[in-house]
C-alpha cells in the first residue's frame, strides 16, 4: 500500500478515502481504508474487489488487432478533423475541412473547392464540435458535422468516404462555436451557435453593444440540404448548446448576458443563463410564415428574446451562476446540465419539467434546477457512463471528478448523501472530456477521453509550443484508472466516439461518387468517359487533360500547352485494388491530390512558364511508383 509514486494517489474530496485506497493493488487493503470513508462512496469488499479488478481493462491493442472504437477529434485551430483507434489512442486518418492539405490536396482541388465555396479563400478554419448524425438517439454512421469559429461555417464530412462533402457560411453571424445535433427523431437539424455579439446592420456605425439592435442567433441548419433553415435572435451570447431525447428541446449556455465588450463587465452579474429552445414552436412558427429576415439573408429570423419581461414562445432563460460554459444532456434524457466554470457547481435542468416552463406553468424557470452540486474548481464539461453518473472536468484543479446525478438531486433535496464518487488528477488543466457513446442512448461507460490543455512536463521537449494531452481513462469500473498520455497537435477541443460497429466507410470509391459529380459531367460535355479515356480537350485557352491511372502509369505521359493556358488535369484512378491511392503534382505549380481507387479528382492551374515541366505520381503505390511520371511541355506564346 505504499506506492509513494502512484500518480493517481490523492485524496478523494469528501470521503476521507485515498486514491491509494482505490487504486491499489491489494484489494483487502483497499477495502479496509474504503470502510473509514462515509456516506455513499463507501464500497462492500466485494466491490472494491471488483473495482480493482474491472480498472484493468485491456487498453493494448496489439499489432494487426482492431480498435473496438472510433474517434473522431477537432483539429481546433488547424482546422481538420483526425479519426483515432481507442482505446491504442493511434491516430487512423486526417481529414482536412476548414485546413489546406498538401496530401490530398484539399483546397487545391477542384472538387474541394467546390465544396468550400466562397469561403474558399481563407487558408484557415477554428472546428471544436464534431458530431455524429443519430436517428433515435443511437450514431447512424451518416455524417460528422462540425463548426468553423474562425470563419462562421459549419461543414459536413461524409462518413462513408470520410470527406467534407458540404460547407456553409452562417449568415447574419460571427463564430459559430458551440454545435450539437438533433438526436431524435433523427439529426433532421443541426444546432449552431454564434457566439458574438454584433450589430445588425453591421454597417460600421455601431461599436458598442448595448443597442437593441446588437445581438447573437441560435442557428437551426437542416442537416441534410445544410442550409440554415431558421434563426432565432436570443438575449445574451451563445456558447455551448446540446438537444434533448424527445426532440422537442435544445438548450445553450450565454455567459455574456450582459452583453459586455470587455472581461470585467463580462463577469458583472452574478447570474448569467442557459437558454432553452422550444425547437416545435419555432418551426410552426416559420411554417405559418410568422418571421422576417435580415439584410440580404433569405433565412427565416424569429426573435427569441425577452420583451418587456415577457417571454417569446420560442425561449425561456434559465438563470444560472455566472459564466457557465459546456452543456451536456445526460445521456438518461433526464437533464440538461450547465458546467459552472466560474462556480464550482453544475445545474442541472430537469427537462421533464421544461414543457411546464413553456406553459407558463412554474413560478419561476429556477423551478426547472433538479440539482446544483458543487464538483470543483472551473467545471467545463460534463459526460456520462449510462450507469447514472457522471464526470466533469475541473479546469482550474486539473481533475476529472465523478459523480452520481441521483444522488446530487437526493443531496440537493436536503438527504445527508455524498454525490462525488472520485477525483482523478489528470494533466494538465481539463477542457472537454467524452465517453464512449455518451451523448446516445448507448452510453455504455468503458473509456473516457480527458482533453487537456497543457501538457507541460508529460512529454519529452519540443520547444515553447507544448502539446496538448488526451489522456485515456478507464471508467468500466467503480473507479476511474488513468492508462494513457496521448500528445495532440493544437487543439483538439473535443471528440467523440463511437463504436466500430457504428461506422461502415466504403473501401474504395463508388463510380460516378456525388463527391465528383461536377467533374464527370464537365468530362460528359466534353464527351469524355472518365472511366476510359484518356483525351486532351482544348477550348480556346483552356486545356482540359483528362487521364486515367493505374499503378504504376498515368494515362497520358505526356502533353503539350500554349504558354498562358488554363490547364485542368482529371485523373480517375482506375485500380480497383483496397489501398492503392495515386496522386498527381505537377512540378513548380504548387498541384497536388489525391486519387484513390476508382476516385476522379481535378485540379486547374495556369501554364504560366514556358519548358518542360515533369508531373509524378505522390502516393507509394507500386515497386515502380517512383516511374509514375509525365511531361508538360508549355510551349512560348
Ligand atoms: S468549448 S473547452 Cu470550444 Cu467546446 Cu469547452
Ligand atoms: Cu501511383 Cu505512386
Ligand atoms: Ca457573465
């Protein structure tokens, strides 16, 4: 019982037991200092037998042996989403979104162009939320949809092909940040957030934001046409938001409700809110043509604020201590909980009771708080292990503390009961934290990601830009054990997991793919088959190459332009084989893609500089990969 180095050993707050106690190896030893604790975080012999027992979930994934979890984690401020193995922690893929990427060419494609649109001129992107579309409130494996914060998008990845497949820009708005999906009947919207307030029109006279006409909207997106099919305009700012299991309900968190421009007077009341949205009425309220739009933008706007202290029939504010930050629904459907952030508690929203809040039925929409328990220090996010409890991120006392959300109500409702299960030091510093299929129904309580912000001294030393630390946690039994450090590039504020069951991606691409629909019409007018041809079309200035691929030669070896031609090169790879991707870069032209099998992909350049310009092929393809090339002539105009 004398691990003087076990990291995990500390006191757990509240019961006079020891992390030792928990954690160690003897569990007779544990079960004696288990019976000096109180209340309800005493365990019999028996489980705390168990629990040692059951914190050895295996969490090495051998050589040639399959995760039995998918991730997908936001890139943050880089701007892609990364998808890893849990619980080896290894990362599987990348894929570019709101980034540039070199690899596979995105944002250097036609094809990826397309799909960004206008805001295909920013080099850079923001994404914290990444999201899996659910019907009934289970992961269908359709989409990851996720925000932009730097440009005020939201895009959609394809989980079929693990590609962005749609980009938006939110109108009317700037920093989309919080993000969650509808959950049942099925992800028919996405819920965005914009996080600033601004002035409408922002035409360059108004700074200050006390005006009626400053504010933020909740963004209502249908998931499938990804538009934004309504806004509301709320009170306050916007920061994280989820949606309920009867669909009926989503919720967000403001902590400017003073609508300050600076941090002092962000943090003036003392109360700040969590708003709730009655999605049902909203849309009635658009189907019966009761809105109005703003500027240019067609999207149906309806106001959601307080008039004259009266409520909207969209909204009601919760009022909740100051400054809360994530909002996460229990995985039971039971709650809404709003992390504290600058309290030491969460509240939590009982949302049975939110139909009697909407009928002006309570006293007071505090009449909604099923509990208030006090956790820690700077609570940001919450998640749950379908067994009744849940784990919270303590930023400022870098701890991951479980609780049980039946007891926080009895204790809140004056029983003498201890809510807090464990405290977990992790490293360093805690924002998001996600358990395997938390946000379903089928939260089923196995491994916990704890996103940490600093890294500091956890890993070897890379210069004045540290790392972030996602640390594995095991929670599959009574006590939650600390397994895994895992380094991530800036920052991933989030991710989510799903079991490998619940994501089906294709192996090699579908011929005529929606993905490159645009291009293979473009090759029909030109009468072109993509999937035989190997043809240069020529169009006054404009050169279109179309070539096939197939390990380990292009199509067309060789080519001729004019000096000043806009040059497009199609390739469709025709291997049909698993895992043989080409690419293509042309030489000093900053071109280059990717091509998987059975993929057609484009590119478009101008043919600026007279000579011969070689092309190769990018992907390790074959032994004779690096013979993969061909020749550009351009000749001088
Ligand atoms: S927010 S660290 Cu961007 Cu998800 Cu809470
Ligand atoms: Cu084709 Cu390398
Ligand atoms: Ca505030």
């Amino acid at each position: 019982m004398t691990h003087e180095k076990d990291p995990q050993q500390k006191p757990v707050e509240n019961t006079g037991l020891s992390r030792r106690g928990f954690l160690g190896a003897s569990a007779a030893g544990a079960a004696l200092v288990g019976t000096a604790g109180i209340g309800s975080a005493v365990m019999s012999r028996e489980s705390w037998a168990a629990a040692v027992k059951n914190a050895q979930q295996n969490y090495h994934v051998a050589p040639g042996e399959l995760d039995e979890y998918i991730g997908f984690w936001s890139g943050g401020h880089q701007g892609e989403v990364r998808v890893l193995g849990i619980p080896s922690m290894r990362e599987l893929m990348r894929i570019p979104v709101f980034n540039i990427d070199s690899a596979t060419g995105w944002g250097i494609t036609n094809e990826s162009k397309a799909i960004m649109g206008d805001s295909a001129k920013f080099l850079n992107g923001d994404c914290h939320h990444p999201h899996i579309s659910m019907t009934d409130g289970r992961y269908d494996g359709k989409y990851i949809f996720i925000n932009d914060k730097a440009n005020t998008r939201v895009a959609r990845i394809r989980l079929d092909i693990m590609k962005c497949d749609k980009m938006i820009t939110i109108p009317n708005c700037q920093a989309i940040h919080g993000l969650r999906l509808q959950k049942v009947p099925y992800t028919k919207y996405v819920f965005a957030n914009a996080e600033f307030i601004i002035p409408h029109p922002n035409d360059g006279k108004l700074f200050d934001l006390q005006d009626d006409n400053c504010y933020t909207l909740y963004n209502i997106i249908d998931a499938e046409a990804m538009e934004v099919a309504f806004q509301i305009i709320v009170d306050g700012n916007l920061d994280n938001t989820d949606a309920d299991y009867t669909g009926r309900f989503a919720a967000a968190t403001c902590y400017n409700s003073e609508k300050a421009t600076d941090l002092g007077g962000m943090m003036r009341n003392e109360r700040d809110w969590v708003v709730v949205f009655d999605i049902e009425a909203a849309e009635k309220a658009v189907k019966a043509k009761k809105f109005t739009t703003l500027g240019n933008s067609k999207v149906p706007v309806l106001d959601g604020r307080k008039r004259n202290g009266k409520d909207s029939p969209f909204t009601r504010y919760i009022p909740v201590p100051k400054n809360p930050h994530g909002l996460n629904t229990s995985s039971d459907g039971k709650y809404f909980i709003a992390n504290g952030k600058l309290s030491p508690t969460v509240s939590m929203i009982e949302i049975a009771k939110l139909p009697d809040l909407f009928a002006n039925k309570l006293k007071d929409p505090r009449d909604t708080i099923a509990a208030e328990p006090e956790l820690g220090l700077g609570p940001l996010h919450t998640t749950f292990d379908g067994r009744g409890n849940a784990y919270t991120t303590l930023f400022i006392d870098s701890q991951v503390v479980k609780w049980n959300m039946a007891d926080a109500v009895r204790a809140y409702n004056g029983e003498k009961v201890n809510y807090i299960r464990q405290k977990l030091d992790v490293h360093y510093q805690p924002g998001h934290l996600h358990a395997s299929l938390c946000e379903t129904r089928d939260a089923d309580g196995k491994w916990l990601i704890a996103l940490c912000k600093f890294s500091k001294d956890r890993f070897l030393p890379v210069g004045p830009l540290h790392p972030e630390n996602d640390q594995l946690i095991d929670i599959s039994g009574d006590v939650m054990k600390l397994v895994h450090d895992g380094p991530t590039y800036a920052e991933p504020h989030d991710c989510i997991l799903a079991h490998r069951s619940q994501v089906k991606p294709k192996k090699i691409w579908s011929r005529n793919d929606p993905f490159f629909a645009g291009t293979t019409a473009m090759a029909k007018k030109d009468g072109v088959d993509v999937y035989s041809d190997n043809k240069i079309i020529r169009d006054g200035n404009k050169v279109r190459v179309y070539m096939t691929s197939v390990a380990p030669s292009f199509g067309i070896t060789e080519f001729k332009v004019k000096q000043g031609d806009e040059v497009t090169v199609v390739v469709t790879n025709l291997d049909q084989i698993e895992d043989v991707s080409h690419g293509f870069v042309m030489v000093n032209h900053g071109v280059s893609m990717e091509i998987s099998p059975q993929q057609t992909a484009s590119v478009t350049f101008v043919a600026n500089d007279p000579g011969l310009h070689w092309y190769y092929c990018s992907w390790f393809c074959h032994a004779l990969h690096m013979e993969m090339v061909g020749r550009m002539l351009v000749e001088p105009a």
